[in-house]
C-alpha cells in the first residue's frame, strides 16, 4: 500500500500520535478485544476496575505480575512500528507527543522520550493512600508497602482502571489543541477519553489520520484511514509524512 498525505508545508510540523494495543499485536502482546472481548482470558471487570481490586486482589495483582514478568522476559520486543515513531521523535523533536493507552514500555524502549502513558505503566506501582508511584519491575502482592507513609501503606498496579480518570489530560487536550497532524495507530476506538481525540484535534485544525488493522469505531471522523499491519503502515507514514515536512 502506497501512503500519500495530502499535507505540504514549508513550517515545523506539530505531530501528535495516539496508540493502542494494536501498535504492540506483532511484538507478542495481545490487544485486548481480539479474543471475544477477554484480555488474556478475564473479562475487563475481572481485573480492571476498582471494584475488582476490592473483590478479589490476589487475582488482580497474579494478573498484572504476570502481564508485566511477560512484558520484561526478552520474548517482548519492539517492532518496526514501535522504531518508526522513535525515528519520528527524531526528526521532529519536542513538536512530537506520543500518547499511548499502552500500558507496555516498548515505546521507550524503541526509544520515545516525549510519551505520555494514559492509562498507567506495567513497570510502576503506587501507593493506595497517596498515589505515590514507584518504578518496579518485581511482582507485588497483597503484602508490598510505600515508602512514602508512617505507617506504610498497601501498594496497587499503577494501571488506570475503568471508572477512573485517565493521566495527563490537560497536556493532552493542549497539544491536541495545536497539532497540524494527529495520528491514531492500532486502537479500536472504543475507550473515552481517548476515542474522542479525533473530534477534538479536528475541531481544532489538525490533519487527522488512522493507522489501524480494520476500521475503527469512529474511522469516519479521520481525514485519511491507512489499514494493514502496523510495521507496514506505520512504516511507510513516517516515510511519507518526512517527505510531507523536507
Ligand atoms: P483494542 O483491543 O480495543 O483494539 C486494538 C485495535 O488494534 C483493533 O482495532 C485491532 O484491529 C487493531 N490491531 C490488531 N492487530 C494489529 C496490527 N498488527 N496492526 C495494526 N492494528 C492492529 O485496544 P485499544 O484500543 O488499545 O484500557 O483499547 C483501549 C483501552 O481499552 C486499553 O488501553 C485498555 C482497554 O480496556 C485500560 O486498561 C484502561
């Protein structure tokens, strides 16, 4: 598939790139509505909400441990997408924002900087008192505890769960508000906030383009839809959005 973008510009091109578990399908993690709408065989209500955490915590944290001791065992590596918006941060510098619902770290580790984590981190936990995160790559469980309160308090995934506030959304909405261009890769399109970027960053100006498997929810709303493998098409937007912006 040939990937023509119908933006010239002789100005620094505002790129923001949302992405979703699709981005990450082809390293080996799997997305979470491919498989009749179980993630790695829970339902979500199972292991992200609240509720859940409150119901049944060992199963919640054995669910996290296990996705993050999977993410961290060298079989999960970044891909060509992954390395195509590293090369994309490149060139464009802090006029580049990636918002990601991932919750993996194979963004950073292709080499992201300027990444914003929506829906949380695998690798962080944090405390249930302050919300104090902490970097962990260990398992945690029922009897982990913060240091940031006397007494100690219980720790949780640092995942955003259904019901919550997602992170990070004033700084979203602002560059969404002055992007030329914004990007959505491998998502289904059916988790507000996020789903709703499209609307907003085209109420505002921005050229917005989907990278998917398959249509998504709300593929009509975008200017230009690319559909195939993310290391393909991923590959070849970067390719035509330098050309776009020589
Ligand atoms: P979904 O599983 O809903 O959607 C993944 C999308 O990626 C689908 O549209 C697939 O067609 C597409 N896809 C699959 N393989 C692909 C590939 N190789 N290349 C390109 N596209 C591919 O995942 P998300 O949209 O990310 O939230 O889900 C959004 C949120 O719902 C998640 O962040 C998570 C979940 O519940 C929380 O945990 C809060």
């Amino acid at each position: 598939m040939k990937i023509d973008l119908n933006i010239e510009t002789n100005k620094a091109l505002k790129v923001v790139v949302l992405t979703g578990a699709g981005i990450s399908a082809e390293s080996g993690l799997k997305t979470f509505r491919d498989n009749n709408g179980l993630w790695e065989n829970h339902r979500v209500e199972e292991v992200a909400t609240p509720e859940a955490f409150s119901a049944d915590p060992d199963l919640v944290y054995r669910f996290y441990n296990t996705r993050r001791q999977q993410l961290l065992s060298g079989d999960v590596k970044p891909n060509a997408a992954h390395a195509a918006l590293a090369q994309l941060e490149d060139m464009l510098g802090d006029n580049f924002l990636l918002v990601t619902q991932n919750v993996d770290n194979l963004h950073e580790r292709a080499g992201n900087k300027n990444i914003l984590h929506m829906h949380g981190e695998l690798t962080s936990v944090k405390c249930v008192s302050s919300g104090v995160a902490f970097h962990t790559d260990s398992d945690i469980d029922m009897h982990s505890r913060c240091t940031c309160c006397t007494p100690a308090n219980r720790l949780r995934p640092d995942i955003v769960w259904f019901g919550e506030i997602p992170y990070h959304m004033t700084e979203i909405e602002n560059r969404l508000a002055e992007a030329d261009v914004f990007v959505s890769i491998g998502t289904s399109g059916n988790v507000y906030p996020a789903a709703g970027f499209v609307q907003f960053a085209k109420r505002c100006g921005a050229y917005c383009v989907e990278l998917n498997l398959e249509p998504s929810n709300g593929s009509h709303e975008f200017d230009a839809a690319f559909h195939g493998r993310a290391t393909d098409i991923v590959t070849k937007f970067v390719s035509a959005i330098s050309r776009s912006s020589s």
